[in-house]
C-alpha cells in the first residue's frame, strides 16, 4: 500500500474505504460480509474508513466490527456532522456524542462537515458556535482533524476553502467530471493550501466500471491490460494532489484488486499513451452528451446567478447514465444550495452565448435542460426540501 500525508504528517492509505455501500440482507447491513471485507482490507494496509451519521446502520456496524476485532488503533476513522439538521448547538452536540456511541470509540480522527454546496451553510453553523465547538473537541482529543465535503460549483469551494482552517476536504472526482463541482481547479487549490483532499465518486458510483463497448475496445487497444475500474483509479492516484481515494467495496475480490493496484500506482505513473487512452474513452462516453459543454466557465458569471456549466453536466448525465440518478444529483447538489442557480432564472440577455467558446446556442440549451431536469414532481420536491433545508 502506497500512503499519503495527512497535514500532521500521519500516513493515510491512498485507497480508502467509503462504508456507504456495505451489502444489505433483508433490508439491514450483512455484518459477517461487512466484517470480512473490512477486515481484510487493514490486513492489506487499508487504513481510512469514511462513513455518515446519515447512512444507515453504517457508523454502528463499522464500530462494532473495530471494537470486537480490536482494531480501532489501526485505523483513521471518518465520520461527518449533518450541518443541513443541525438547528441548535445542543444538536451538534447530540449529535456528535451519538456518532462516538455508534462507533464505539472516544474520538474521531477526521470529522466533517457533511455535504456542503454552500458558503450560507457554514455561515449557519458559525452562528450556532461550531468554531467554538471545534475548538473545544480538539482540545479535549475528541476530534483530531476538522474538514468538510462538498457538492457544488468551484467558485463556492474556494470561498469555503478559504473560510476556516481545514485539516482536510473531500470532493467528488474523476476523469469524466474533471472540471465539474469542485473538479481539478479546486484539487489543485486546496493541495496549494497543504489541505488533503479525499476524493469520493472515483468511478461516478461505479458507472466508470460499465463503458460502452467502443470505449472498452479502446481501453484493450491501450495495451496496458486494466480493468475499467483500474484505469479510473489509477487517472486519480496519478496526481499528486490526491490524498485518498474512496472505494465502495462490497466484495472481497474488489478488496483485493483495488488493494493491489493502490500498491503500485504513485504519482506520475501513467504514460502519455495511458492518458491519451483517457480521453479517446472520455469522448466516446460524451458522444451521448446533449451539450458539447467543456465546463470551462467562460459563460460565468451570468447576471441572474444561473448556473450554466453545472445545468449542462446534470442534462447531460441524463443520457450517460440512468434519468433518475442524473435528476437527484441535480436535486442534490444545485437544488438545496441558497442560491440555487435554476436555468429558468435566464432571462436571455444573451452574454453568456458571446463568451462560449464552443458556440453553444446557451439559452435554447437552458430550455432544454430545464425541462428535463425538473419535470413537475422534481420541482414540488426540490421546493420541499429548499423549504426543511434553508429555513
């Protein structure tokens, strides 16, 4: 295993590993599949574990497996505090003590701010005196590192970058959203700062994994011999800017692979020819794109706050991957921001459509998107959750 520093210098695994997507038997987590997977992965050198006070059963089946196996020093825990619920400084409380419960342990070595697509949303829990409560667990050894992770547009991950000092950020990232959220200019200014990045959706949720058959003749035709999943990990720790990569691993075999490539694959390992493979596989994927948007936010900013880069990318996952999917990340991570960037705030000045260097007619495509991205349910339910989220 290959490891990289954290800001103290403790050696993080640059193969994490993301405990959302433990296995379910009869609508609970599979602890005896769980344990062995978890298992095996410290014995392979694995040594951070993320997991979330709001995934399911997965802080109390992730403690129980370190505790009754004795292993809870071999590890770096991550967990984060759901800021959206958070509405009192007793809740953050509450709800810390809860996660060292669940967990079984008296403190956590990386803890953050869950899903932050907003600097309003740091604002809030400043309000409710989290830096004070910061300061209070560090002191006390409860908490070791403080960081937060993110869904949202560049611009916003650096403000937030630069609003507090982070020990540590996690971004979602990899070879086909190079330049969507927080993307390679957001790696790259918080590695310029010295804060870690931990990178979350490497393969898009295991979508890299399942390329068009085009791209996987162009991927044999590389010669190299990787999986689609090897070739998504190894773009990543081919940087070195990027600290940790998580990994959803739900089987042994996919514990092992993953293990034996974070072994091998150090910063500058790849080849010109490895890259070019990279891109001849992202423009065959991108070839079902509705929009030939690059994200290069030249377009940005517009005057009526609509975000222009981020409505193509979610209309555009549309028909890469499963409508479902593309609609609730845009729900997610656009939706619920304070200032939410919708394509009906266009109002057709038309600025955006000189700055565009690939000519995209901008305002038909914001129609387009529009439509797709928030039929009538959509637009009832993101209203809801603006409504329980932002109040």
């Amino acid at each position: 295993m290959i490891y990289r520093p954290d800001r103290q210098g403790r050696p993080i695994s640059q193969l994490g590993y993301g405990c959302m997507r433990f296995t379910r038997k009869g609508g609970a987590i599979d602890y005896e599949k769980a344990e062995r997977e978890v298992l095996l992965a410290i014995e392979l050198g694995v040594n951070y574990f993320d997991t979330a006070y709001i995934y399911p059963g997965s802080e109390e089946v992730l403690g129980r497996i370190l505790d009754e196996n004795s292993c809870r020093d071999k590890v770096c825990l991550a967990t984060k505090l759901p800021q959206y619920l958070m509405r009192s400084a007793a809740a953050i409380d509450r709800t810390f003590r809860e996660e060292l419960s669940r967990l079984r342990t008296d403190h956590i070595d990386y803890y953050l701010m869950h899903m932050f697509t907003d600097l309003a949303e740091w604002d809030h829990l400043k309000a409710l005196g989290i830096k004070d409560w910061i300061r209070r667990q560090k002191e006390s050894g409860r908490i070791r590192n403080i960081g937060f992770s993110y869904h949202g547009d560049a611009e916003m991950f650096l403000r937030i970058l630069d609003a507090y000092d982070w020990d540590l950020c996690q971004i979602q990232y990899n070879y086909l959203d190079e330049h969507t959220q927080a993307g390679r200019r957001g790696l790259q200014a918080a590695a310029a700062k010295g804060i870690p990045v931990v990178i979350m959706e490497p393969l898009r949720g295991g979508r890299l994994t399942d390329l068009p058959e085009k791209a996987r003749t162009a991927l044999a035709a590389g010669g190299r011999g990787y999986t689609p999943a090897e070739l998504g990990l190894r773009w990543l720790w081919d940087q070195s800017e990027v600290t940790c990569v998580l990994s959803g691993m739900n089987s042994e075999d996919m514990v092992r692979e993953n293990a034996h490539t974070a072994s091998e694959a150090g910063p500058g390992h790849l080849t010109l020819e490895d890259l070019e493979t990279v891109e001849r596989i992202r423009r065959i994927i991108r070839e079902r794109e509705k929009v030939g948007c690059t994200g290069c936010r030249y377009c940005m900013p517009c005057p009526r706050g609509v975000d222009i880069p981020g409505n193509f990318h979610y209309y555009n996952m549309m028909y890469l991957e499963k409508n479902p999917h593309a609609r609730f990340e845009f729900a997610r991570n656009m939706g619920i921001r304070k200032e939410p960037g919708f394509a009906s705030q266009c109002v057709g000045c038309g600025r955006c459509e000189q700055r565009c260097p690939q000519h995209i007619p901008i305002r038909e495509k914001l129609k387009e998107a529009d439509r797709a991205l928030r039929p009538l349910p959509y637009r009832i339910g993101i209203q809801a959750a603006r409504k329980i989220m932002l109040r």
